[in-house]
C-alpha cells in the first residue's frame, strides 16, 4: 500500500472501518460494567419504547437513571432495549458503529480543513483505534461523548463548508447536528467557542451578512433554548455532589496530562483525582517524553503548518472548556473527556507525520506510522479487557490505585451483586475510611447488612440514618427504613419513613406496595387497595400489585374482583405461579 494525494474515498474508509472493528471488536464480549448496571441492567423501564413520553417530563431522572438531561443517549438505549433487551452484546455494537461512523466523519472533517486526504485518513486512523478512547467506547453509558462528538463534528462540518462555499443548504445541517449534540451531553456547548476561534483565524467575510446574521442567531437560539431546558426547566433537583474547587494549578495539570495521554497513552485510568496528578516519577518521565516528541513535530511542520496546528490546538482546548471544572462538574478529570477535543489533536499528528513523508524516506515513515497504529490497536485490545464486567473492571481499578474511592465503593457492589456480602462490607468499609461522607457507601453498606446471614437491621438502620443526614430528602434511603424498622417491627417509624418516601417521590411504586401491604395485614381493605390501586395506576404493568389486590378481595370475599385482579395480573405475566394457583382455587370453590 502506498499514500498518494489520489487516495480513493471507498478505500479510506473501508480502512478506517477495518481498523475501528479490529481494535474494539472484542468489547462485543463484554457485559454491562460502571454506570450501565443501574441505567440499563436493572432498569426494567429503558427497554420500553412506550416510554417515549418521558423523554420530556420530569419523570425521565426516575425512568433513565440519569443525573443530567440526555434524551437522546436514553432514546439510543431504549432503541437497543427494544431490539436487545438485556443482552449487552447490541448495545456494545451500538458504541461500536457509533464510534466508526465518528472516525469517518472525521475523516471528511479533516478534509475540509486540510485539503489534504492524507492526512485525513492518518487522523482517522490515528483516532479510531486510540487507547484514549476507550472509556468512552467501551462503557455503554459513556455513549453520551461519542454521540456528542459525532453531532458535534457533523454541525462542525456543515459550518465550515458553509464559510467555505456559501452553500445555505449546510446551514440547517448544522444546526440540526448542533440541537442533537447538545441533547446528547452538555458539552456539545462547546460549538460556540470552536467556532470563534475559527472565525478569527480563518477570517472571510460572508457572501450575505444577512444569511449569516440569522445564522449565527439561530445558534444563539438553540443555545439559550437548551441552557433553559437543561439548567431550569429539566433541572434534576435529586443531583448533588460535591465539587472540586476551580484551581489554576489543576487546571494547568490536567491539561498536561491529558496531552501526555494523547500522546503516549500508557497510564490510563478509570479513575482520577487532581491531588494525585504527575505526583509519581513515572508521570512526570512520561510528560518529559511527550513533550519531546511534540517539540520535535513543531520542528518537523513548515511555518504555515505551524499556524494550522497552532489553531486546531487552540479549538481543541475550546472543545474542552465545557469540563475544565470553571462550572463545577461531578468528575472534574475523565478519559473520556477527551473524546470530543480528539479532533484537533488527531489532526496536528497526521499533519506532523505528513511532514516527516517529505522530509524523510516515506517508506520509514510508513513503517513507524504502521507500528504507531499497531501498538495504539494492541493496547486498546488489552484496555477493552479490563472492562469486561464490573468486577473486572474495579478489581483491576483498586490495585492499580488503591486510594480510589469510587472504585472500592464499585468494587463494593460488584462483590454484593455476586452475593459476597462479607467482601462487599469490607469494600464499602473501605471507601468510607477514605470518605466518610461517601453517601451510596452508607446506602449500600445498610442494604449489606440486611443480606447478611444473620442479617444484621440495626446496623442497617445505622447507616441509613447517616445516609439521611447527607441528604435528607432522599426517597430510596427513607423507602429502605421503612423495611429495616419494619423487620424489627417497630411499624410507626416504618410507616413514617414510607410515607417520607413517597412525598419525596410520588412515583415510588415500590412505597406504594409496601404501604399496601401494610394495610392489608391490619385489615384496613380500603387503605390497603388505594395503595395498591395507586401502584398500578402509576405502572400498570406492575403484575404483583394486580396480585395483590386480587389476594386483598380474595380474603374479604370479593371473589369477582379479586378474579378481574387476578387475571390482569396473569395478562401482564402469564408465568406468575402464585396467582395461577391462586385463581385455579377460587375457580374450583366458585364451581
């Protein structure tokens, strides 16, 4: 194979397709791992396409299991729910074509700018196969970058061809891309900033100031939209953290780690924090080396290519300003962070090895660009591994940092999803030794000693009142009160604290039930029923509140509508054995 300016588009891009599966065709092994356990393993609703609706109420934090309003990434998920369901080997293809599809649309972006298909195509291969890029790949709920970045980078395209060409036509592809990047994660904001950087450097005045007048309105307007609807009116009054302050010195710190990790991605990690960063000589060797090499490709590049690396630079950075921590953000550093600003750095290095075909022996310089590619592949292989599942992954994640909160806290509910509860409890025990203050650790170490054999409820009460006072209003730990009191039958703190639950989340469906069920042990038919009834109004292919209300006339005589309950819930689950046996007596007294 050898590089020529007349390379062919089907060629390049069966190439890059060829490389992008190569290198992350074995994610399609991997089960759900990090944050897809509680959005997509457990949440039997996201499977669900007649859930469209909430997509746009207030209901969506509930039903996606998101922190932020993202519908698009949540409507990708309930597409794959809809043909997959549970089996992760569709929603991994899903990333998978996503992240292709965002390597050529690449390819075409660097076209444009470029002019130049060689280095096009090496920016694309550089970019798909990247061992950066990782995280966001492989973890399905880390489909928000890549869905981001591929929008982003169309809505980028379609300005640029249209500053370049006039063409209007490009004008509502942008702004379409632009709308979908944004609602795929709030870091598509980052458009306006690229683009004044762009406008400044490559300054030409518009063919209609009338045109791009309403151009640069209209994306204004779609901006001020979107900060309304994110920030105001889909703002989720359940998301709290506790930030990192803004630091210059962190700040300086990030940004050069993650050039180092664009350039020599060999410390990867699942997990970082700012007090930690380039503290061991093995970062800071790694830097020195990174920075050689980049001082090196300056020297490579003529003065003109300079310029154009000077400013690809500088709307990378601008790319990610949006997650630098000036407005605090849950995890001020992540790999998958760099996803979207990928572009400029992708760019400059196919500019830089463009340069050394001239300056050098092309055939040297194709040798090394092939090894580059090779080792990138082989390392995002081995890093696809370590995602397999949550286990793996955390287990890993804990001996390489041992300081790592998250990942102990992680590694914590792996263990207690495997039933190793002891192992849970040490791992939960660990993370608040670390912090204290770590509210799902006080959670989740209370539901660890209810699963203990004895299980262990005052324990349990313990850490969900420490969990309470972190944040008060928090329906699931007031809900998981309820059961501990009401396992040490103490029924007025258990029925307070559902109660708390369902005012602090009138959908809890599960309150609901266990209210119902309550009621119906008191022989308060009425109460009970108007529990139960609210279950299933709430969620009417909830089959064991249709049982429930059926067992409840059962008892009371009220043979006819405990039949009608009976049969909705076998409707909804025609393999519910309780209610079949249940409704095959009542039909043989009846006889």
């Amino acid at each position: 194979m050898t590089f020529h300016a007349g390379i062919k588009p089907w060629f390049a891009i069966a190439l890059i397709c060829l490389l992008g599966i190569i290198a992350y065709g074995n994610i399609l092994g991997n089960k759900f791992a990090f944050d897809d356990y509680t959005v997509i393993e457990v949440n039997d609703q996201i499977v669900k396409l007649s859930n469209f609706d909430k997509l746009f109420s207030h209901d969506y934090f509930t039903f996606a299991g998101e922190k932020s309003y993202r519908p698009l990434v949540t409507l990708t998920y309930m597409i794959d729910g809809a043909i997959w369901k549970k089996n992760a080997v569709g929603y991994h293809l899903s990333n998978l074509v996503l992240h292709i599809l965002s390597a050529l649309v690449l390819l075409f972006l660097t076209r444009l700018l470029i002019k130049d298909n060689i280095v096009a195509l090496i920016a694309s291969l550089l970019f798909v196969c990247h061992p950066l890029m990782t995280e966001a790949v492989c973890s399905i709920t880390f489909r928000e970058d890549v869905l981001c970045s591929l929008f982003f980078w169309i809505a980028l395209y379609g300005y640029i061809h249209y500053r370049q060409t006039g063409r209007t036509m490009m004008i509502g592809v942008m702004l379409a891309a632009y709308l979908l990047s944004i609602l795929s994660k709030e870091m598509g904001l980052a458009f306006i900033p690229v683009l004044i950087v762009y406008e400044l450097f490559y300054r030409k005045r518009p063919e209609s100031f009338v045109i791009y007048s309403a151009t640069v309105a209209s994306i204004l307007v779609i901006t001020g939209f979107f900060l309304l609807l994110r920030f105001n009116w889909m703002k989720n009054p359940d998301d709290f953290f506790n930030a990192s302050v803004f630091s210059v010195v962190t700040l300086i710190k990030t940004l050069l780690l993650y050039w180092q990790l664009y350039v020599l991605p060999v410390t990867l990690r699942v997990i970082y924090y700012p007090q930690f960063m380039l503290s061991y000589w093995t970062d800071i060797l790694f830097l020195l080396i990174a920075m050689a090499l980049t001082a090196g490709g300056f020297f490579v590049l003529r003065p003109d290519e300079r310029k154009q690396a000077a400013i690809l630079i500088l709307m990378s950075l601008a790319a990610l300003a949006p997650v630098l921590n000036v407005y605090p953000i849950r995890h001020p550093i992540a790999e998958r962070y760099t996803y979207l600003p990928a572009f400029g750095v992708m760019i400059c290095y196919a500019l830089v090895i463009r340069a050394c075909m001239r300056r050098f022996d092309k055939r040297w310089v194709f040798a090394v660009l092939t090894l580059l590619l090779l080792c990138y592949t082989g390392r995002t292989m081995a890093r696809n591994i370590i995602w397999e599942d949550n286990f793996s992954l955390w287990s890993k994640t804990t001996r390489q940092n041992p300081w790592a909160v998250e990942a102990h806290y992680s590694l914590g509910h792996a263990y207690q999803m495997r039933g190793e509860i002891p192992l849970a409890i040490k791992e939960y025990s660990r993370t608040l030794q670390l912090d204290p203050e770590y509210f799902d650790a006080h959670v989740n170490l209370g539901r660890a000693f209810m699963e203990l054999e004895p299980p262990q409820f005052h324990k349990a009460i313990e850490r969900y009142l420490i969990a309470l006072r972190i944040n008060p209003k928090k329906a699931i730990v007031h809900f998981n009160l309820g059961v501990a009191y009401g396992k040490v039958n103490d029924d007025k703190r258990s029925i307070y604290h559902y109660m708390q639950a369902i005012e602090y989340d009138p959908s809890y469906i599960e309150a609901y039930n266990s209210l119902g069920g309550y009621f119906a042990k008191r022989g308060e038919v009425e109460r009970a029923a108007a529990y139960w009834n609210q279950a299933v109004t709430l969620d009417p292919t909830f089959a064991q509140g249709f049982a429930n209300l059926g067992s409840l006339y059962a008892n009371v005589g009220d043979y006819q509508k405990a039949r009608f309950y009976w049969q909705k819930a076998l409707q909804i689950n025609p393999s519910y054995e309780k209610v079949k046996r249940d409704l095959s007596t009542l039909e043989k007294s009846i006889k």
